[in-house]
C-alpha cells in the first residue's frame, strides 16, 4: 500500500533523525550546518524564514501527511491515493533530514483552499496567522512559498512564439502572472506575448513551473530569500505616502573617509625597464 509505505518511509526517517541526534549533540550541529547552507529549498505554505522554521519544525512529517491525504488527491481512475507534494527529507538530500519541502517540477503545490498542511503543524513552523485575511479566514492566496522567475532567453514567448502554459497554469490566473503585448521588430508584423510575475501576487506554487513547455522550464520559482532583492531603509519612494511614513524618525548618518596624504605614481607615464 502506498499509503503504508509513505507511512514507513515516514517512520525510517524520523528512526534516522532520532538516531543522528542521538549520535551528540556536536555532530548534530555540525551536520545541521553544512545542510542548513543550502538556500534553493522550498518549504511549505506559511513557512517561517528558513532559519526561523528549521529551529521551529520538530519534523513531526504531519503535513506531509495532509497534504498527501488531501481530499483532492485521490486518482479518479484507481481510487488511490497519489503521493504528496509535500515530502520529507532524507539522508543523503541536502536539507536537514525530517524538514518538509517540495520541488515543483516534480509535484508543485497544488493551493488547496482548506490549506490541510498548515493547520495540523503542531510546532508554528507553519505560521497559521500569516495565511489569515482580513475576514480571518485561511487563505491560501497569502502565502509566499517563492517567487516565480522567467528566464528571457529559453522562454519561448520571447523568441516570438505563441505559448500561454504557464500564464493558464497559474491558480491566480491574469493576476500572478499577466501577459504583456509587445511589438515584434523582427517581423515588423507580430507581436510578443510575454509572461510577466507579479511579485506582490505570485505565491510560489510552481504550478508554471511544472506546466512549462520548454526542455528545462523557463519559468522556476526560487525562495524569496534568494530571488528577491532589498532596496534598504535608505532608499524611500518619495510618490508613496506610506513609504515616507516608514522612514519619518529616521536619523541620517555622515560618513567620512579620510583622504590619503601619499602623493599618486603616474605609472602609465613612467619609465619602465626590461
Ligand atoms: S496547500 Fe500545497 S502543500 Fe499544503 S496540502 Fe495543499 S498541495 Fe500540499
Ligand atoms: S507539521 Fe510542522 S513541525 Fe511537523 S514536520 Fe511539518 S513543518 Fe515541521
């Protein structure tokens, strides 16, 4: 039975991570170290910063459990239950053993309304309030599992040619991503339709990703922490009231570097010797 031998996988790695812990604390640390270098994971819905949920996350595997037993995700055909999207990891994977993650081109996440991985997280590692909106309900649409990144050069809208998967893939369909017309000057006749992610929409749930057309998807989502930049305090948008209201007790700092004293050698006019 699948379910079981989810079950057992289960089991075994949760033997290895007690086993591993049990091995000292030093090794523990040492080994929760190198892994915890790797940033390209992506964890669940509501998943605290990664520092934050791998301190958090007692790799308990229930919500991996909810999420392969979602309602929705029964094969219509055999009646059986599908693997996950969630997974647990194991030894040998770059990632603390026992934290869950997903990989979209391999199952991305599929949204679901009820959210049943977040819930059952006994720990806060999956931080239920972060999901609330303003009537207080869960809502899938306020996670920020990554953002989606369209790589100009393999995508083949770019090059002209007509392609919407992942814009139709995409569960905030026209929100998240939105097609951009745009003039083809090669031709002089056509016109680019172009995928664009709206960074404040997209949630990372890497279904474009998994619908991508192209040999390697052209479209992939990145943790936040690796694909989003940061501006800094320092830089305010000066239309945007809010923005201003951010930065009103800021207190502005003078830096000084002093001069060098030493006088400059003009070397491409000096004589050099062979
Ligand atoms: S919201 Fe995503 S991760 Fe959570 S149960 Fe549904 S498919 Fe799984
Ligand atoms: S349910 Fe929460 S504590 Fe348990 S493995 Fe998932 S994230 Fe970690």
């Amino acid at each position: 039975m699948e379910h079981s031998n989810n079950r057992r996988n289960f089991m075994a790695t949760s033997i290895q991570s007690v086993g591993l812990a049990a091995l000292g604390g030093m090794l523990w640390s040492g080994y929760a170290d190198s892994v915890k270098a790797s940033p390209l994971v992506l964890r669940p819905p509501g998943a605290l910063a990664e520092k934050d949920f791998l301190a958090a996350c007692i790799k308990c595997g229930l919500c991996a459990e909810a999420c392969v037993n979602r309602d929705t995700n029964v094969d219509k055909e055999t009646g059986l239950q599908r693997p996950g999207t969630l997974q647990m990891a194991k030894g040998g994977d770059t990632l603390l053993i026992g934290t869950p993650f997903f990989v979209p081109t391999e199952i991305p996440c599929y949204m679901c309304e009820e959210i049943p991985c977040v819930p059952v997280c006994p720990s806060g590692a999956l931080d239920m309030p972060s999901l609330l909106n303003e009537k207080q309900e869960l809502d899938i649409n306020k996670s920020s599992m990554g953002l989606a990144i369209v790589h100009k050069e393999s995508c083949i809208a770019f090059w002209g040619i007509q392609c919407d998967a992942c814009y139709r893939a995409c569960p905030l369909l026209d929100v998240a991503i939105t097609l951009e017309y745009q003039k083809n000057d090669r031709t002089g006749k056509h016109a680019f339709l172009l995928p664009v992610v709206q960074d404040s929409a997209c949630t990372g749930c890497g279904l474009c990703e998994k619908a991508c057309v192209t040999e390697e998807p052209a479209i992939f989502v990145l943790p936040n922490v690796v694909a989003k930049g940061k501006a800094g305090d320092h830089y305010v948008r000066g239309w945007d009231e809010k923005d201003q209201e951010r930065v009103k007790n800021a207190i502005s700092k003078e830096t000084r570097t002093e001069l060098s004293k030493k006088t400059a050698n003009d070397y491409l006019n000096m004589e050099v010797e062979y």
